[in-house]
C-alpha cells in the first residue's frame, strides 16, 4: 500500500530524512517512533504529498506521490501535528468543508459526516464551534476530518496528543478498529502509544531508520535474557553472590531492596532455585516478578548504542 | 482546474467573512462613508447649480460630472484602504492555523484554492458595490441622470477593486501575519496609484510607461463613460499577474 525508497529530504544542507526505505502492507497499522526531530513529521508530510522529496520514490495507494499526487491525497486521510481546523467553524460546517474538499458526493456528503461523528463520538458538540472546544476535542475532530472520505490509508501524526486518559484508550481502540480495512501510519515519541496500538514498529532516530520490526522482535533482539526483579526485606550481600553463582543467571544487580535478576532464556526452572537461595539466606521475599522490557529501553538502546557506529560512518 | 473544488472554497472563505465580524464591519464602514459622500456630493452639487440659475450663467453642471464621477472616484480611494482588509486574511490566517495542510493535502489544486480564495473576496466586493446601486436609484428617481457613465463606473470600480484584490492575495500568501499582509497590500495598491506622479520627471518613454502603469490613469476612462480595451486588458493583466505570483509563491513554500 505504500512503498518508500531512498527517500531523502534536505533542508538547505541539513538532512531531515535521510535513505529511507520502508513497506507498509494494507491494512497493516504502523507506528513511526522517535525523538522529537527525527524525521517524523517529515516523512508524514512527503507521504501525504504536502510537500516533495530531495530524493527518492514514494508510492501511496499505488500512485506515485511526485507524478500523481492528487490521486494520492484523494485515498489518504492526514491528521497533521496541530489539528487543521478553523476556529469559527462549527464542527458539522467543518466536517462538511472537508467532505467536500474531498470531493464526496453531496447525496453521501451527510451521511458520511453523521458517521465520522459517531466513530469520534463528537455527535453531541457537532453544533458548537471549534474554537470553543477543548484540545481533546479539537483532536478528535481532526481525526474525523482523515477519517471523513473514508480513505485507504491514514497517516496520523501523534493523534493522541492533548487527549485525557479515556480519550487516549477511546481514540487507541478506534484506530485500532480500522486496521483491515484501512492501512494506518500513526507517529509518536510517547512510547506506550505505539506498544497499544501498532503491529509493527518503524524506529527513526535523526532521520534514518535505526530498527524495524514488531515488537516482541524488538524486545528479543535488546535483551540476552530475561529480567526478574526479586523484592526482599534484608538483601544480604552473601545471599546476593549465592545467587549470583546459580548456573543459567546472568547477573544480579542490587538496587537497595530490589535485586534485578536476568535469566538465561534457556534456563528458566532456575526460577525456583533464586527462591530457595533467598529463602536459605534468610532475605525475607517480598514479592518476585517477571519484569517487562519497556519501549523506553529498547528505544534508548538502539538510538544510544547502535548511534555511534552510524555516525561514525557517516562522517568517515 | 475543477469548478466544483473552486466552489468548495469560494464558498467557505466567502461564510467566513460573515462568521467573524470583517464583513460586517468592513461594509458598515464602507457604506457609511459612501453614504455621507453621496450626501456631500449632492448638497454641493445642488447648491451649485442654484448659483448657476441664480446669476444665469447657463447650464450648469451635468449630473455626471458634478455626482457620479466624483462618487465613484472616491469609491476607488475607499477600496485602496478596505481592501487590504478584506484579503489580508485570505492565506495568512489559513498559514497561521495549519489548516493550509488540510487544503494542501486534500485534492484540490492550487489554482482552484487560489481561484476559489479571489473568488470569495471577489463576491464581498461584490455585495459592496451592489449596496451603492442605490446612490444611483436616488438619482434616477430625483433628477435624469445618464445611464452609461454609471454603468461604466461600475465596470471600471470592480475592475480596479480586483487589482486591489489579487495584490492582496499575493502579499496575503507571502506570510503568516495578516498585519504585515494588510499593510504590504495598501503600500503597494497606493504605490500603483501614485506611480504616475513620477511621469513628468523620468522623461518621455519612461513617463508614458510610468502612466501606463499607474492604476488610476487607467480608470479615469471608465469615469468618463468609456470602455477602452487598453485599460481591460491592463486590469485583467493586472489581476492574472498577481494571482500567478501567488501560485508560484505558494508553490515554492512545499519546495523548502
């Protein structure tokens, strides 16, 4: 559904993105991660066909985005870092400018708007003013604005930005729900975001991809093993190394009470063995868990660790 | 090009002015002036001709050239200073509010968002002129007045009035700041005004092509009752020419 090759954006001498080389599938839902000015925003706007590429070839819904972009922005719905929208508009004149914009039918044209508001739950303020509306809402209703010509692909830059915590898991499940139908690009450089919502993970730190995968893939590849935290009341340095010498664990770090333990993943039934021990040595178990890689780690180490080498090589 | 993309704009931008209060204001100012202009201009007119008739001193002065062309060449002043009003907004507010990303990436062209933008302030200026028919009606109703003239004022107010229209949208498209837009458009429209002044000193090819320049020279016919092809032509030039810039503007802003 959309193929990205080579794609490069100068500003002046400075690279925004730079050889970039994607797929997205249909119906697939995809999530660009990365620190602010990576490279985001750009790629998003290339995509759309808001603005062109140095270099490089972007085909959306099967049409080149250079040589035909008004097919293109016909099957693409674009919620843009600040909501497009007019402040003295009411939220169903709006909606209808944007359904018109998009050129549907007038017979369709308010069906369509009664539908993208149901889908956003925006049918109660659909008489107000925009302006008038809080962020959370301003948000949704550029939301419905992508959503309004029901496009193939949707290309959302952070559309969970400004909302409350209901919002946010509202919004999650409704992108969540157009996966199939729709192809969705959604960035974020809020980490949990992209775990709730994406299948696969495109990772751009200064405006090359560093990682590309799913999530589970992600995890796998940063970590040799597997993180246990073991919670003690006396975690006494001679139970510490008898858990240290334990066949299968890598290393036990003590943090005051807690003891982060990482397991071997092929050594798993050691588990009970880093009960025993602590219970031998008198610790005092308070609580043993299983600790999830969070995205924030993964994402440091590849932006962190694998950075140097890149760019290094870039400026040899 | 698509008529209907063209529509879709013209439409909304032409809601907006009576959504915010512009419209409003910016007609209630212009009529209310017009209105005491007209009134100026008739009391003058009226006591002048008594004064002819008083001493005998022959006909007097016609209706045409005591009301109409006075009136109509003020309507042109009042157009230099409300214009930059009208359009200032036209592409800086839609810069300002991101939402020029949603008119650029839906699938419309830039000559439809630019046609339907011109258009939009073409319909206020329109709704302007149309309130002043009634200057005429008075006049058609209390004395004889000729027709031509007025229609050609007309013709001639609306051509000049775009001119003011399309630099407007031009400096409209150049920044984010509808001030600086408001203020570029009436530095430039009064500059195209005045530029003839400079005719008499730059000599004879440079004065005729200063005065060719000018706006004003070119309206002074329309005044007078006549349709000259030249000052068509110039309007026209002048209108096409500074939607074109705004095209090659707005389409040098996706490039950087």
């Amino acid at each position: 559904m959309i193929q990205v090759s080579h794609l490069t954006k100068l500003y002046g001498p400075h690279a925004a993105v730079s050889d970039l080389n994607f797929e997205v599938k249909k119906g697939e839902i995809v999530g660009f991660l990365g620190p602010n000015g990576a490279g985001k925003s750009t790629t998003m706007k290339i995509l759309t066909g808001f603005m062109p590429a140095t270099e490089g070839k972007v085909s959306v819904a099967g049409f080149d985005v250079f040589e035909n972009p008004i097919e293109v922005k016909k099957n693409v719905g674009f919620l843009p870092e600040n909501p497009p929208v007019y402040p003295d508009m009411t939220v169903q004149d709006y909606l209808d400018f944007s359904g018109r914009l998009h050129q549907i039918p007038k017979k369709n044209l308010q069906s369509a708007i009664t539908q993208v508001l149901e889908k956003t739950a925006l049918t109660q303020v659909r008489k107000r003013l925009i302006g008038n509306l809080s962020k959370g809402y301003r948000q949704r209703v550029g939301l419905a604005q992508a959503l309004i010509h029901n496009p193939q692909v949707l290309i959302l830059d952070e559309p969970t930005v400004g909302l409350d915590p209901k919002q946010i898991i509202e919004i999650r499940e409704l992108i969540k729900g157009l996966a199939g139908d729709h192809t969705v690009i959604l960035s974020s450089h809020i980490l949990p975001e992209v775990t709730a919502t994406c299948q696969r993970i495109i990772v751009i730190n200064k405006g090359r991809i560093v990682a590309e995968d799913s999530l589970q893939e992600l995890t796998a590849r940063i970590r040799k093993g597997h993180i246990y935290s073991l919670m003690v009341k006396n975690p006494v340095q001679t139970g510490v190394e008898a858990l240290r010498k334990i066949q299968g664990i890598h290393s036990v770090t003590a943090a005051g009470p807690k003891l982060v333990v990482e397991i071997s993943p092929h050594a798993q039934e050691v588990r009970d063995q880093v009960i025993e021990t602590a219970v031998k040595h008198q610790m005092g178990v308070l609580e043993f868990s299983a600790e999830k890689v969070s995205l924030e780690e993964i994402f440091l180490q590849l932006t962190t660790v694998e950075n140097p080498s890149e760019t290094t090589g870039a400026t040899a | 090009m698509s008529i209907r993309n063209i529509w879709t704009i013209a439409r909304k931008d032409f809601r907006a002015y009576f959504t915010s209060p512009i419209a409003y204001i910016v007609i209630a100012g212009f009529m209310v002036i017009m209105g005491w202009m007209f009134f100026f201009n008739l009391s003058h007119f009226n006591a002048q001709n008594m004064q002819y008739q008083q001493f005998n001193m022959g006909k007097g002065v016609s209706i045409t050239d005591g009301i109409i062309r006075p009136l109509y060449g003020n309507m042109n002043v009042i157009f230099l200073l409300l214009v930059p009003f009208i359009t200032m907004r036209l592409f800086a507010e839609e810069k300002k509010l991101h939402t020029i990303e949603l008119l650029m990436t839906s699938p419309v062209s830039l000559i439809d968002m630019i046609l339907g933008k011109f258009l939009s302030s073409f319909f206020l200026v329109s709704v302007m002129l149309g309130l002043t028919i009634v200057y005429p009606v008075v006049l058609f109703i209390t004395g004889n007045p000729e027709l031509g003239p007025i229609v050609t004022s007309y013709i001639g107010t609306l051509l000049l009035a775009c001119c003011y229209l399309s630099l407007g949208i031009f400096f409209s498209s150049l920044t984010e700041n509808q001030i600086v837009a408001g203020a570029l458009t009436f530095a430039a429209g009064l500059f195209f005004w005045l530029v003839s002044w400079a005719s008499q000193a730059a000599g004879s090819v440079w004065g005729d092509v200063l005065t060719y320049l000018s706006l004003i020279s070119h309206y002074n016919n329309f005044g007078q009752g006549l349709i000259n092809t030249s000052d068509v032509c110039y309007f026209l030039s002048f209108i096409g020419f500074g939607l074109f810039m705004t095209h090659r503007v707005l389409d040098s802003f996706r490039w950087r």
